[in-house]
C-alpha cells in the first residue's frame, strides 16, 4: 500500500526535522472516546482535560479514565456519565456553546470545522440544510466532549501533523435512530470519502460518526506507518467486547525522520 497524505501545512525546513507527529492504528476501528483516551494514555492529563472541558458552558456529566484490557493489553478507556437530561442540538446551538466558552481560539476554529464537516455529511444524507440537522447521537454531551478534548489534547501535546492507518469499519448492520442500515452507516459513509478502509468480519460497527469525522478533519494523510522516532505509545480500548476480538487502539507519537 502507497502512503499518501493530504495538503497540509508547510513547515520551515529547521521546524521539519524536529517535527512531532503521531500516527493513529485504525486496524479495530476509531470512535472519539477511544481517540481521547488514547491521548490520555499517552500523557494528557486527566485533570487538565477536566479543567479545559469546564470552560464549555454546558454541565451535568462527569469525565474519567479508567484502566482497562483488551486482548490482554493494558489500555485505557474514557468514561463520560451524563446525570442530566439533554436536549436535541441542532449546529446553531452547538456553535454558540464553542463560541462562548473560554477555549482557546485555535480550539475553537478547529473544533467549529469539524461540527461543521459532521452537519455536511448529515445534511447530504438526510437532504436538508446543515441547519436543519438533529444530531441525535452525534449531538450528545459525550461526542461534544470527545471532540472538544481531542482537538485540545493533540495541541496540548504539541502535535503538528497526524497520520492515520487505513480504517476498518467492521461488517453487518446497525440501528441508528432512523432505522437499522449496513454498516458503514450512511453518515460515516459520507465522511469516509476519500480515506481508505476496508470492512472485516466483525458484524458491529467499528467506526462511529464521530471517529470518521475526527481523522477527515485532522489527519494529513493515510497509509502505512510514516518514518518516525516513536517517543510515546497510547493504547485505548471501547467498552463494546466481541468474543476472539480486541478492539485496542493505538496512538503512536514521536518525530519525523526526513
């Protein structure tokens, strides 16, 4: 399989060589809570997130990270619990929660994008205006926080530039709240466009909207492993368990070797 990457920022020649990347191991899937607690394996601080994600205007949930295993690795798994009733969010409403919060510019135009990239694809498929779209599961508390987090944590890590393996979105049929669909499910379908991945015969949906729409936005390109001096490894796992299958999901990070 060729490497190939996206168009990306171009950095001077001094900041390349020294360039910090890291590459994400898609091989069991990607959803964004397994992408955040992959970061926190690999050295974001649990409580800085929770000091970061406190200045969003929203509340009632609480955030961990726990210790887990997945084929007998030692991984992490993020738990988000919602202790109060939530309201259908439309991309208006979602966009004046970022807007107001006290994140950082920087976070908060990347963060507007992918929302934005993730009511296109919604928009496309249901045929209606990106503002007409209900996020239903996409719009949860727990997707804004692995999205607010994600982006946060790559920066917080001095990350330049993410890769990303090709996806395995797993196999069969999920039900969604418009009704069961094959999976890849029409909106991560949508935002798969142009990213290489392969289905496997794990009959569960390994790729959630909300990883999809994560590496369309910030990955630079897809492939195999790039050139890299590996510094820290970041092992995450999902609560969902198939029997003689691990869902580990891996984060390498490290410098770019030119």
């Amino acid at each position: 399989m060729i490497f190939y990457t996206l168009p990306a920022k171009r950095y001077p020649l001094h900041k390349r060589f020294c360039m910090k990347i890291a590459y994400l191991d898609c091989s069991n899937g990607i959803s964004g809570d397994m992408f955040l607690a992959a970061l926190l394996d690999a050295g974001l601080n649990i409580n800085d997130l929770k000091r970061e994600l406190a200045k969003l205007p929203v509340s009632g949930y609480s955030v961990a990270v726990k210790k887990a295993r997945s084929g007998g690795v030692s991984t992490s798994r993020l738990v988000v619990k919602v202790n109060r009733p939530q309201y259908l969010r439309h991309l208006p409403d979602i966009r004046k929660i970022i807007s107001r919060s006290l994140l950082a510019p920087a976070v908060k135009k990347s963060a507007k994008g992918i929302f934005a990239r993730l009511a296109r694809a919604e928009a496309k498929v249901h045929g209606c205006s990106i503002n007409e779209v209900h996020f239903h599961e996409i719009g949860a508390l727990d997707t804004i926080i692995d999205i607010i987090g994600v982006v946060w944590g790559l920066q917080q890590l001095g990350i330049k530039k993410l890769f990303c393996s090709p996806v395995n979105v797993g196999s069969g049929t999920i039900k969604i709240a418009h009704g069961i669909f094959p999976v890849p499910a029409p909106a991560t379908a949508e935002l798969l466009k142009d990213i290489p991945f392969y289905q496997s015969a794990v009959k569960q949906e390994l790729a959630t909207p909300t990883g999809a729409v994560l590496i369309a936005g910030l990955s630079s390109g897809f492939g195999l492993l790039p050139k890299m001096s590996i510094e820290e490894v970041g092992q995450s796992s999902g609560s969902r368990q198939v029997p003689g299958h691990t869902n580990l999901f891996r984060l390498l990070i490290g410098k770019q070797m030119f």
